[in-house]
C-alpha cells in the first residue's frame, strides 16, 4: 500500500505540473481567443507568428526575452564556470564563505532582488532599459552556473591541471585543453538552466525595466492579462519554448548517458 500510495502521489504530482502545458499545446492549434473554446484544427496561430501578423509589441517583446536569455546565458555560464573554478581551488573558511555568499541570491526571494537591484541602478543613475534587465538577469543567473559547474569539478582528477603545467603548458592553454573540456558538460547544462530562468523570470524584471517601454514575455504577459484577455499568439510560443527545452533536455541527458558508458567501458 505504501508503495501505490507514492506511486499515485508521483503520478498526481505529475499530472497537475504537466496538464496546464499539455492543455496550452493542444490549444495552439486553434485560432480561438479564448483558451477552452475549440473552434477547430488549424495552424493559423503559428502562421500569424511567421508571417508577422501580430503586434509589433509583441514581437518586441519577444526578441527582448530571447536576446537577454541568450546573451544572460552566455555570460553568466562564463563568469561561473571561471568563479566555480576558482572557489574549487579555495580552501577551509574562506571557501565556505563564498559559497554562503554565492547562495544568497538564490535562497533571496525575487522581489528583494528586483527592489535591491533597481536601487543599485537608481544610485548609480544607470538607464533602466535593455541593459539593466540583462545585468540583472546575469547577477541572478550566475550562482546557478556555479553550483552545476563545482559537482564536476570535485569528479575531475586534480592532477591533470598539474600534469598540463608539468609537460610546458601555461596555465592559460591548461584551462582551454584540460579544465574546460572536463567541464564542458556540467557548463552546457549551466548554460541551459541560465537560459530558462531569464525566460522565466518576471520579478526582477519587473523592478529593473523601467518606465520606457521596454517589455519582454512575462511583463508583456502581465500587462496583456490585465487589459482583459491573453494574446492567442502565446500559446504557440510558450509551446515552442516548452518543447525546445524538452529536446534541449533530451540530447543533453543521451550524450551524458553515451559518455557514462564509455567510461565505463574504459574503466
């Protein structure tokens, strides 16, 4: 009985995360305004998407929340890689230190963020715009890059770097040849992660954009939400973002699987 009773708690569990995507994707495929109503098949949403027939707010937005999650994955996925590395070659208080400091954002709730960062920027009189939301969107990325890079790190044989410097490699072509390409999975996945949460995130956004007019997803989701109804072009993106990250999940999780296997197959 207790074994049902946690299979049926999972399977619940399941259910309630995966039916509201599940009902989202299905009603993609019709071009009502309203989510529920079935006016039949068809395509016309993803048409309007490709063909651009929708507004240029909307199209806006969209480009915002790809660029910053790209560009916010891109840097924050390089800053922590190089900062997991350098915690990783710390020792006793001092690493323990940074890595209580490195989990503060994460455990912070996001409005704390998004107030403490749009005073950050008031006082330095930056321009709250594209800039801010990526530099924001970098600062609260970056610690999760940290903490997928580290667990690598600890599997990697800490004579190799040594052996590198040994046979006449800088520590510059060490890093490059031997550091990176050990950690190059756990990097990827840090990349991916940083990804989803700048799509993700509203909050912090929120507080860091401004009042010029710039939008990405979630703000212009909220925005459109309050004016009475939801834009039924989302409904094919948010399904295009789901099932990319799924895929993007998929490949990753095979490869590691793949590279498991033969170094077991070594060993």
């Amino acid at each position: 009985m207790k074994k049902f009773f946690a299979q049926a708690y999972l399977w619940i569990l399941l259910i309630l995360l995966y039916a509201p995507i599940l009902i989202i994707v299905i009603f993609s495929f019709t071009e009502s305004k309203v989510l529920g109503n079935w006016t039949g098949f068809s395509f016309g949403l993803y048409q309007n998407i490709l063909s651009g027939k929708v507004g240029m707010s909307f199209l806006k937005a969209l480009e915002n929340t790809v660029s910053i999650g790209i560009l916010a994955a891109i840097i924050s996925t390089f800053m922590g890689s190089i900062s997991a590395i350098g915690i990783y070659n710390m020792r006793g208080k001092k690493r323990k230190a940074i890595m209580f400091l490195n989990d503060i954002p994460m455990l912070n709730p996001d409005i704390i963020t998004g107030v403490s960062l749009f005073l950050l920027f008031v006082a330095f009189s930056i321009p709250q715009g594209y800039l801010t939301v990526l530099l924001a969107h970098v600062s609260f990325c970056t610690p999760y890059v940290i903490l997928c890079v580290l667990p690598k790190l600890r599997q990697m044989d800490p004579n190799l770097y040594e052996a590198a410097l040994d046979l006449g490699a800088t520590p510059r072509q060490a890093l490059n040849k031997v550091i990176f390409p050990q950690i190059k999975p756990a990097m990827i996945s840090g990349f991916i992660l940083a990804f989803t949460l700048s799509i993700d995130d509203f909050a912090v956004t929120l507080f860091t954009k401004g009042n010029k007019g710039f939008e990405n997803l979630s703000t212009y989701i909220y925005a459109d939400a309050h004016k009475g109804g939801l834009t039924p072009e989302l409904r094919p993106i948010m399904s295009i973002i789901f099932i990319f990250v799924l895929l993007l999940l998929i490949i990753i999780n095979i490869r590691s699987s793949r590279n498991h296997k033969k170094q077991e197959i070594r060993i």
